[in-house]
C-alpha cells in the first residue's frame, strides 16, 4: 500500500510492531476509549495483539494495520481484516483518534479514503462493531451511512458489553 494522502499534511500509511513505542503512546493518549471498553489502560500485551491478533482461518497478509499520521506524528490507528467475515466483506477492527484530532473531521475523511483503497481491492462493504455504551462512536458510524445488522454481547478486559454489529454497504 502506498501512502494516502488527505489533507493539511494528513496521511494514512502501514503500521509494523516496530512502530510499537508510538502506538503505545497514542493508545494512552486514547485512555477514554480503553476505559469505556475494557474498564482498564491496554497492557503492552494487548498493544502487540493490535498487530498479531486474527479471527479464525485468516492470515497475516489478510490484515492492515494502519495509521494516521499529521506529518510526522501518530495520531490515529486502523486495524482491519480483509474479507471477514465473508468475502468482500472488511472488519474494521479498530478505529481511534487521539482526543485533541477528533471533532474536525478527520475521522470522516480518513473513512472515506479507506474506503476508496478498500474498494480498489475489492471489498464490497465494512463491518464494525461498537459497544452499546458508546454512543459518540454509534453517531459517528450511523452518520456515515452504518446501520445495525445484529446485536452481539461480548466480554472485555474487566466488563461486558452489547456490541452493535454495523454493516456499510458500499456503491458501485
């Protein structure tokens, strides 16, 4: 993948676990979301699972760990797996955005170029899922066209959630 670029020095480019330190920091810097999830800051254990983690019969060269940069500096992370659950379909396994980049913006753009490369290589729809609990975040998909598509409760770190399973089908 090359590197895409957005605006003002935005861009979004491949993450490796050498970027671990960054990650890190950007993770505690995103303490709200943690909190709200797992009850709990990730461990450095739960950082690496960002890059190794994958659901069942896919593949290292089936995930992408991306990262949105403002020039030089991580402000943001996207885990995704290509085509899971099913073929044609991506899990946007994780999306955050540190705390002061958010609310301008850039988390609609990013979404939108992410969905343009998808495409490209052949995704047909996205797929997230969000915690009831989290209704910025249920706004923030629904607004760009997610609806519901099941309910699914789940266990964290140290709570349990429902989690809304949300589908963006895309156009041709």
């Amino acid at each position: 993948m090359q590197d895409i670029n957005l605006i003002n020095g935005y861009k979004i480019k491949y993450l490796s676990k050498e970027n671990n330190n960054i990650v890190e920091k950007l993770c505690e810097k995103c303490s709200d979301y943690y909190i709200l999830h797992g009850g709990i800051l990730p461990s450095k254990e739960e950082i690496d699972e960002i890059f190794i983690t994958l659901p069942p019969n896919k593949s290292c060269k089936d995930k992408f760990v991306l990262g949105i940069y403002k020039f030089d500096e991580l402000i943001g992370i996207v885990d995704i797996i290509k085509d899971f659950p099913t073929i044609g379909e991506w899990m946007l396994g994780l999306m955050i955005i540190e705390p002061e980049a958010r609310g301008n913006g850039l988390g609609k753009i990013a979404h939108e170029a992410l969905v343009g490369w998808a495409k490209d290589l052949g995704a047909k729809s996205f797929r997230i899922g969000v915690i009831e609990d989290n209704y910025k975040g249920i706004n923030f998909w629904s607004s760009l066209g997610y609806t519901k598509i099941k309910e699914v409760n789940m266990d964290f770190t140290t709570k349990k959630h429902i989690v809304n399973v949300m589908r963006l089908q895309f156009c041709n």
